[in-house]
C-alpha cells in the first residue's frame, strides 16, 4: 500500500495535478480510510472554515487519493497559499497543513527613468494589500518589459525581488535595467516597381532613425506598428489601384550593432485597375437612384480606389438617413476582371433588419455630467439603429475635448429588435494655463499667458482669462461661453476685453477699446450656422502728433459704441484646422446705433474653396468684400477696413488705400469698401514629412477704396480705386517650438505711395 500511495502521488505531480507539495494517506490495508476528524493548521490571516469549503470530502467520507488530490488542487487554485500538505493520518485524522502567501506591503519600481512610476504603475495589476503570487508577479513583469517594448526599449530587464516583514507582509521590488533605445536604420521594400522605396517610407507609419525625431516614436522598432504597417501598404495599393496587391512578408532583422533593426517588406503589386461599370441596384420602392448617383465619389474609367468605394457608401448610407430610410444597408459588390483590368462595382441598396436603441449607457465619466455627453449623440432610446448615425456620435464626443478616449459601441438588446448602446469615455484634464512667446514682421516681439478651463464643473462651460501682448498691441479678455444654453443646441457666452493698439506708423494715434461683448449661436441646418452678437464699446483715440492728417486729428477723444450683429456660415470643409477639400461661405452683418455716438451698417461676405490637384497638393481659392456706411455721420477712422500684411502680402499692415500726404503727413485712412482675394498652391516641401515643412506659391490682390469725406484746396489725398497685385512663395513649418511661416511676395501692381514688404516673418508657441 505504501508503493501504491507513492506511486499515485508521483503520478499527480507529473500530470501537474498537485502544488507544490503532494497528498499524503497513511498507510491502510483494504479500502480507503473513512474521515473522522478535519485538523487545519497554518493559517493566520484565512479562515479555517475558508480552507474546509474548498475541500471536496469530508467527515464521515472515506479518504481516496483522487479526492485528496482533488482536494488539494482545489485550495492551492486559491492563490491563498504558497504550501499545501494533506495527511491521512492513523485514527481517521486528516491534517490539512498550509502556509499562507504573504501581503503586499508596498509595490516599488527602481531603475525606471525613461518610464514614470505613475505610467508603470497603470500597468501592474498587483498591488498592495493583496495576496503574493508568482504567477501574478511574472504576469506583471511581462506586462512592464511589453510597455518598454512599446518605447523602443527591448533590451530591458525586470526583475522582481521581494523584502520580508513582519506579520507575514512582504515589500515587492521590480529592479528594471532600462538599455537603450532600439532604433531603425533603415526600411526598406522588395517586390515594388511601380513605386519607389521612398513613397512606400511615407505610406508606412515606422520611420528610420534619424536625429530631428527626437520628440517622436516612430523610429523606434514595435512588432505591433509592423503589423499596422502591413495595413497601411495594403491600403496605400488599394487606393492607387492595386487591387491583387499582396504583403508576402515583414520582417525584422537585428543589425550587427545590435541597436538597430533593418525593416524588409516583400510585396507582390499586381496589376492596376480601373473601374468598370459603377451601378446601384435595389429592390425598394421609390427610390431615386439617380439622385443617389450624385453621391458617388467614384466613376467609370477611373483609377480603383478602396477608399472612394468607402466613401460612396457612407454618403449613400448617410443619404438615405436624411430621407427616412432608417433600416437600409449599402453593400458594395466587386467583380475583378483581371485580364481587362477593371473592377466593376455594384452599390446594392437593400432593406435591413429593424433594430431599434433600447438603452444609451454612459460609463468612465467621473467628472463630466452624462447630460454633457448625451446631448451629442444624434440617436435617442426609441429611434431607429442607423450606424452612420452612431459613427458621427463617437466623433461630436471626441470634438468635444473633454476625453482621451471615446468608443461607442452596440450590443444585442432584451428582444431580437433592439440594442444598447454603450459609451465608454476615459477622462483627460481639461484645465490649461499656457504661456506663448513669438515673433511677426507687424507686431514684432509677442507673447501671450492665458488660464482656461473647458469643461467647467463637469457642465462643458468654458471659461477663459488671457492676456496677449506685443510691441504694437496689448490685449486682456475674459470669455464664458455656456454651449448648450437652455439645454438647447445654442451656444451663449459673453466677453469682457480691452485692447491697447499702437497705430503710429500707420496712421499716427493710438487707441484704446473697452467692453463687452454677448453671443448666441444655433444650427440651422447640419452645415449651416448662425451666431448672433451685441456689443457696447468705448473707444479713445490718443496721442495723436501735430503733423497727423486733419482726418485723424477731428477723430482724438471718445466715443461709444452700441451695435448688434450677426454671423450666417455654410461650412463643407473636411477639417476646419488643415481643410484639403471642401468649402465655406460666411456672411456678417453688424448695424451700430442702439444708443452710443456712432451709427453705420457694416457687412462682409467671403468665402473659400480647397481642393487636392494632387496627392498632398492642395489648391485653395479664396474671397472676401465688405462695405461700410454711416447713418447721418462719417464712417470713424477706427471702424474703416485695412488691407496689408496678412490680409494682402507684399504689403505691409494699411499698406494700401486712401492716405493723406499733406505736408509732412503720411497717414492710412482706411477705406469704406474693399475686396481682396488670393489664390494658393500648397505642396510638400521634398523634405522628409516628419520635418512638417510644406511650400506654397500664391498670388494676392486687393481693393481698398471710398471715404465719406471731400477733401480741401491744397490737400494731397490719395483716393484711387486701383488693384493691387502681388506674386510670392512661402514655407510653413510645423516645428516643435510651434509653428514657423516665412513669405517672399514682390507688389507686381502697386502705386508709387503704397508702403510694401518683401519679406514677412512669423513664428509663435506655447509652453
């Protein structure tokens, strides 16, 4: 019987069935002993009756080694314990014999420099005050060598030590040798012939090392970015019409330094296709497929592109939305003929199942209220399913600003015909205080300081202090701007400013504006958006030479000003910050006269066009005229248009219209109506685009003209309506220290007494 038990207990450890130690039966002739007695001994912070739930027999049961080995795995499965003895012994006593895991006193990290212990500790999910394990520790040792893996760090070692205390606790010590960074010197392709190695560079997200990425991290090796670039290759092919294209392969190879990997893709091009026949077919009723084809992005003929077909779809998906087709699905069906080389598409606009929103769960909010959130879903609990309905929720949360991440997604509801939908936030700080410092050819040195929090009380109010400063013109503003007033989409807000403007070299005075400002702002269509404002301003106009134009001088002293205007935007642009296609059309109305001392009508309308002539080459139009007049008064000096330095290159700030030359006056007097309009050819610079330079060619032109004022015998006023042209090149640069703007415009149509500039100059950042 001995020979038999040591036999079945060596079988149990070499199946893995036992811990660390093994059940032992006393020795019995015959039949399993029967239990008379339970003993637990070992145990200090775990209950004893915690230790007999997890046995599978009992008193009064016989002890067989399947159940004492059953048994045993049972209580070492706990993680509760690091030691574990069952013993059968004479009498009918089974001694369960434990010793406890210890406690987790303290996780401590040594060595990390590059990582934060803050960041590290995300990671973990040890942590104190819980029970010790190896397999939790090794889990979190693999869990903090992936977060250095991430970083480019592959040579980085962990190693977990624990420091023993009293009552059982333990401190656990993660000693990390961090190494160096593993770089990429180079990427490189094989299989392509239809693109060079340095277009397919810029397709891909992994970067070679080199020295002026020091604040990114995409020239560090990551397997996972590996993969992500198989994606973008497939994708770039797509798009350019490579339908059969292939990744036979992404591999990398340690370089003899053994820093840096060499990065070899083997692709398979394929032939390049075009589209064949582009169609849509359904089988519902009354609907307009003609009217659908003005949604198409793709057309017969042209190069096949994965993503236009995508965009097709969203367009017609969206479509159908807006005319109450809520349960359609638009599936795109290809046909490859290869030996044509053309792909013919079918859009096959079906009926599809009718899934109503049961529930809309919000969850990972700690701060901002749900109501916040809610309010930017365009789907409620009752309506229709519509998928691109719920895309566009995910991106109005996102817009918002208030969170570092945003998924929205749906889950199976209480009956076949409905859903949840769930949304899922991770919160950010939304409080800033930002310091700026820069430079411009008008204003010269400048800087600015603001606070500002944008999702004030958790209610998405912005509030906002900032004081901007230069060698020409101090400004100090409060804004509030409450954006779902009335718990309507209007967004309603209110300033307090004051601005200190030097215009000596312009047009020889100083002024000094005072007051408030209150907006409100509505949709009145999906892309069309009105904002309606009121203003009260003081204005003083100071310092004002002997040797000014008459014209300035009747203008010294002070006035107020009470005006209500309006703001009508037609916005299609694909981005507001770096639009690449699209267009807006914005007109603005302000009519001064609700009591103060100055009336007039002012109005403005302009608008402008972007469009791709080419990969990364944007073609932008632009116009824009106003028209200015007094009600029973001359139009003041300070409420006139300019043009000049940004508003028209190659000349600076006031640079053009009407100006007074009398005696040894030279003073801008701004114009009652202009119109100005330039366009521009953006391009990649040639320089590789991590560096963020881009090139442009552009042409300006510009009309300032009309004063209310007649001038007097022997007064030299300049008062011609002519254009004014002017031809330049130019360089953006999205640096680092923030963005960085150099243009070279020469005035090819000009007057002789028009100030202009060749150069201008502008840099600006914030830290």
């Amino acid at each position: 019987m001995k020979f038999l038990s040591f036999c079945l207990c060596l079988l149990a450890v070499l199946l893995g069935l036992t811990g660390p130690a093994c059940a032992r039966q006393s020795p019995a002739a015959g039949a399993a002993p029967v239990i008379a007695r339970i003993v637990v001994q070992g145990t200090q912070r775990i209950e004893v009756n915690t230790v007999l739930s997890y046995l599978t027999l009992g008193v009064g049961e016989p002890a067989s080694p399947e159940k004492l080995n059953e048994s045993l795995k049972n209580v070492f499965a706990t993680g509760f314990f690091a030691d574990i003895r069952l013993d059968m012994q004479p009498g009918g006593t089974l001694m369960v014999a434990v010793r406890e895991n210890p406690v987790i006193n303290r996780v401590v990290f040594e060595g990390n420099n590059a990582i934060d212990d803050a960041d590290l500790e995300k990671e973990v999910q040890i942590r104190p005050r819980q029970v010790y394990t190896k397999s939790r520790v090794k889990s979190d040792v693999q869990r903090i060598l992936d977060v250095y893996r991430r970083s480019g760090r592959f040579s980085a070692i962990v190693e977990p030590k624990i420091i023993t205390l009293a009552q059982n606790r333990v401190d656990l010590v993660f000693e990390i040798t961090e190494g160096d960074r593993t770089g990429i010197r180079r990427v490189r392709f094989v299989g392509n012939h239809m693109f060079d190695d340095a277009a397919l560079r810029d397709a891909v997200s992994t970067r070679e090392t080199a020295w002026w990425r020091f604040f990114s991290s995409s020239d560090f090796y990551d397997p996972d970015r590996l993969n992500y670039d198989k994606e973008l290759l497939r994708r770039f092919y797509l798009n350019h019409g490579y339908a059969d294209f292939r990744v036979l392969s992404a591999q990398a190879e340690l370089a003899q330094n053994r820093k840096d990997f060499i990065i070899t893709f083997t692709v398979e091009e394929g032939g390049r296709y075009r589209f064949g026949t582009v169609d849509i077919t359904t089988r519902l009723k009354n609907l307009d497929r003609e009217a659908l084809r003005q949604k198409l992005s793709i057309a017969s003929g042209g190069w096949y592109s994965a993503e236009s077909v995508e965009k097709s779809v969203a367009r017609i998906t969206a479509a159908l939305g807006d005319k109450q087709y809520a349960f359609v699905q638009v599936q795109p069906k290809l046909n490859v003929r290869r030996e044509q080389h053309r792909v013919d598409v079918n859009l096959a606009v079906d009926q599809g199942p009718r899934v109503f929103v049961q529930n809309i769960n919000i969850t990972g909010n700690t701060r901002t209220l749900d109501r916040v959130i809610r309010r930017q879903m365009t789907l409620a609990e009752g309506d229709p399913l519509i998928l691109s309905r719920l895309k566009k929720s995910e991106r109005k949360i996102r817009d918002l600003g208030f969170f570092e991440d945003v998924k929205v997604t749906q889950t199976e509801g209480a009956q076949p015909d409905q859903s949840v939908i769930d949304v899922a936030v991770k919160e950010k700080p939304t409080g800033e205080i930002s310091l700026g410092a820069g430079f411009s050819s008008t204003d010269g040195p400048l800087g600015d300081f603001s606070i500002r929090e944008r999702n004030l009380l958790g209610k998405g109010q912005d509030l906002r202090f900032s004081v901007q400063a230069s060698s020409r013109t101090q400004q100090y503003d409060v804004s509030f701007t409450e954006p779902y007033f009335m718990e309507r989409d209007l967004a309603a807000g209110a300033d307090v400013f004051r601005v200190v403007r030097d215009n000596q070299d312009s047009s020889s005075f100083d002024e000094a504006r005072n007051g408030v400002n209150l907006r409100l702002g509505y949709p009145l269509g999906e892309f069309l958006r009105q904002k309606l404002n009121y203003s009260l301003t003081q204005t003083k106009i100071t310092n004002v030479p002997s040797t000014a134009s008459r014209y300035v001088r009747e203008q010294e002293g002070t006035v107020i000003s009470s005006w209500i205007g309006q703001e009508l935007m037609y916005d299609r642009r694909d981005s507001k910050l770096k639009p690449t296609e699209g267009y807006f059309i914005r007109l603005d109305n302000d009519v001064a006269g609700l009591g103060g001392d100055v009336r007039y009508l002012r109005s403005r309308l302009g608008g402008a066009y972007f469009h791709p002539v080419a990969d990364k080459w944007i073609l932008s139009l632009f116009g824009e005229g106003g028209y200015i007049v007094g009600f029973g008064q001359d139009v003041r000096i300070n409420d006139r248009f300019y043009l000049g330095g940004d508003t028209l290159r190659g000349f600076e700030y006031a640079g053009i219209g009407p100006r007074d030359l009398t005696g040894t006056a030279d003073d801008a007097l701004g114009g009652n109506r202009f119109a100005r309009a330039k366009i521009e050819l953006s391009f990649p610079s040639g320089l590789p685009e991590d560096f963020g330079v881009r090139g442009r060619v552009f042409s300006d032109a510009g009309i300032l003209d009309g004063l209310d004022i007649t001038p007097a015998p022997g007064e030299n006023l300049k008062l011609d309506s002519s254009i004014r042209v002017s031809v330049g090149v130019g360089l953006s640069w999205a640096s680092p220290f923030g963005p960085i703007g150099i243009d070279l415009a020469k005035a090819v149509k000009k007057e002789s007494y028009d100030k202009t500039e060749f150069f201008r100059f502008s840099f600006g950042t914030q830290f």
